[in-house]
C-alpha cells in the first residue's frame, strides 16, 4: 500500500510511452514530460448511467443527466 497525502491526485498514465505523470500540487501538465504526447483529459463516470465522461463535460454526452434529480434518461440508467 502506498501513502498518498489527503487530496492528492492519481497520477497520470501516458498513452504513448506508459510512465506515470505526476500531478503536483494541483497541476496537470498538458503534455508528458518524457515522450512530449498529448495527455488525455481526466474523466468520471456519470453518477446516472455510469458511462465515463470527460470531466469537462457539464452534461452527460450518453444520457443527459445534469445534475439535476431525473434530469438523465431513464431507459439508459444503470441498473
């Protein structure tokens, strides 16, 4: 088991070349720092459907949900 300080972020897997990317104090680096390759952007799993979504998004692309109580679609709900 590793020690990871309250609040501190996972880090990071390059697509590209596969090393850890730390994110430091907040920070995520847009790129990797060893291969230079476009990081992808974090995402979270939709609390309605379950399908993952960048977390930039504001509203689920799958099923509408917005964080709003029976604001997503109930036919695509996770069961």
């Amino acid at each position: 088991m590793c020690f990871r300080p309250v609040g501190a972020q996972k880090p990071i897997i390059c697509p590209n070349c596969k090393k850890r990317v730390a994110i430091v104090a907040g920070y995520r680096p847009p790129n990797c720092p060893y291969c230079k390759n476009e990081l992808p952007e974090p995402v979270i799993a939709c609390p309605e459907c379950g399908i993952d979504q960048p977390i930039s998004n504001k509203v689920c692309g799958n099923c509408g949900f917005n964080g709003k109580p029976g604001s997503g679609d109930p036919a695509k709900r996770k069961q």
